[in-house]
C-alpha cells in the first residue's frame, strides 16, 4: 500500500491540483488528508470536490472546526483583519452549503486504519494527545514523545504545523505531511508513505505553486 498524505490544503485548489498530479505521476492508492481542507483561500468547493474525486480519508483541522460550529454571531472582530476573516469565513460556508459542513462536523478527529503488515495507523492533524496541537521539526524527541502520550499506534500522519518531517521517536514512526495550501517559501507539498512488511518508507516532494494562486491564498 502506498498513501498520499496531504495536509493544510487552506482551500487552494490549485495547488492540490498540482500535488495530485505529481501524486499520480509517482504513483499511490489511498489519499490521507490531516485537516484544514477548505479555508480561508479562494476556492474552497473545488477542494472539496478534488478530494471527493479521489476518495480522501481526512480528519478535520482547526478552521475545518470553525467553518462548521463557530457561532459567528457571537465574533466580535476587533481588527480590519479579523473582520476579513470573519467575511471570508462566512463566504465559504455559503459556497460549501450545508451538506458538505454537516459533512465536517461529524468528522472524527482521529481516523484508525489497521495496516497489511499488521501494523496501526493513526491520521490526525495536530497529535494523538491533543487533535489541535501540532507536532513540530523543531521538537526534540522528549516533546514529540509527549504528544504520542500512550497511543498504541505505530504509524501518526499528521499536519498542522506547514513543515514536511518524518521522524522514528520512541518506537513510532511520524510522518507530518506540510501543507499544500500555506507552505513557507511558495511550494506545495506532498508526502508518499509506503507500508513494507518490515517497516515504512517515506517520500515527501514539493510543487512550486502557481504566483496566482499564492497570491489569492493570502
């Protein structure tokens, strides 16, 4: 089995294009997605449709949560940018519809898929020990054990934090996916995650994204 992981899509539809046809040209099976799919960027339907396309697994992020059980009436904006985002929030839940936030409201935060090599895996966007906080390449081996916690699984595919790593820390293989929509330094980028009998094999790769497209992601 060979698993596309992708993360903080941000509602870039271009640039999801484009990792999925990277994806394809190098070859996968199943599409994992650790959250944040669909806001704040200019085309929050056509992401949702291309990951349907596909028959994603995902598990929601943080604006995945807002854009479906915010009670914006409540937001008080106290900036001209918080009031953007708040409009901008409000504009994607209309372009969306019910259906498709109903859809990511009763998304599980944690998805388990048992493996071919009798392995576990564990897709989540921030960490097992808390979905909403991000498991970094800055941290230590000590901090990243912390996030595990007790988890059973032997695999975590995650996001969150917009920086691609894999790391092997206590006994678990992590492999945080980037970001699709919000990586630094205008690339977007995709990790490949073969399952082996004896262990697991992992590719990330980056596809520059199109100036326009950084341009309306912002």
């Amino acid at each position: 089995m060979r698993f596309l992981c992708l993360s903080d899509i941000h509602g870039n539809a271009e640039a999801l294009q484009a990792v999925l046809i990277e994806a394809e040209r190098r070859g996968f099976e199943r599409v994992l997605v650790a959250g944040d799919l669909c806001f704040p960027g200019p085309a929050p339907l056509a992401v949702w449709k291309l990951l349907m396309s596909v028959n994603a697994t995902f598990v929601p992020g943080l604006t995945d949560r807002a854009l479906a059980s915010l009670d914006l009436g409540a937001v008080r904006p106290s900036t001209p940018h918080e009031r953007e985002r708040l409009e901008r929030l409000r504009a994607t839940r209309e372009e969306l519809g019910e259906l498709i936030l109903a859809r990511l409201a009763k998304a599980a935060p944690v998805v388990r898929i048992p493996l071919q090599n009798a392995d576990e895996l564990v897709l989540v966007h921030g960490s097992p020990h808390d979905p909403s906080e991000g498991m970094s390449h800055e941290m230590s081996d000590e901090e990243l054990s912390a996030l595990i916690g007790d988890d059973p699984a032997d695999v975590i595919v995650c996001g969150m934090t917009h920086v691609p790593f894999d790391r092997h820390v206590c006994g678990v293989q992590i492999v945080n996916a980037g970001s699709v929509g919000e990586a630094p330094g205008g690339a977007a980028h995709g990790t490949l995650l073969r399952v082996l009998p004896t262990g697991y094999e992992v590719e990330s790769f980056a596809v520059p994204i199109p100036r326009r497209a950084q341009e309306a992601a912002r």
